[in-house]
C-alpha cells in the first residue's frame, strides 16, 4: 500500500499493489451537517464519489499500471464527517 504516489498529472491518495490486482483510490471528504437531511447527505455523496471518479480518469491515474497484466480497479470514497462513508468502484 502506498500513499501520495506520484503521477504526471498529480498524486494519486492511496494505491494497494496485489500480485494480480491494482487499487488506485481518491478519497475525497465533504463538510456536512450533522443533521442534515438524507436527500442532502445523498447528494453529498453522489458530488464527491463523481468528483473523485472523475478527477482519476482525468488525470490518468490509472494509466501507470495499463501494460502490467493486473486487473485495474478504481476507486472513489467520500466521507461526510466521522460517520457517514460511501465507495463507489469500477475494474478498467
């Protein structure tokens, strides 16, 4: 497992190497209120999983593992404070 791993268009957050299968992941947290709404909370979420996904297919953080024969998987999380968490993947 690293952290902060360095690509041409940024730093991926964390990537986990297994011997057939690469986690690249972006973490992304979004201040909310303790008492906000679901409807608000699940808006949050959906913004900062579709930041997250999409800030690693811009940058192409994935693309320094194509050509290594593993299985590719992406990862987006978004934290809402300590509590609420969502992970949204997708294998390349």
């Amino acid at each position: 497992m690293d952290a902060e791993v360095s690509v041409a268009k940024g730093r991926i957050d964390a990537v986990l190497e297994l011997d057939d299968t690469v986690y690249v992941m972006e973490f992304k947290y979004n201040d909310c209120a303790p008492d906000a709404t679901p409807e608000v909370k699940q808006k949050l979420f959906e913004d900062s999983l579709s930041q997250g996904m999409t800030q690693i297919r811009e940058a192409g953080y994935h693309e320094k593992y194509a050509g290594t024969g593993k299985e590719v998987h992406l990862a987006a999380f978004a934290f809402l404070g300590r509590s609420d968490i969502e992970m949204r993947s997708v294998i390349l």
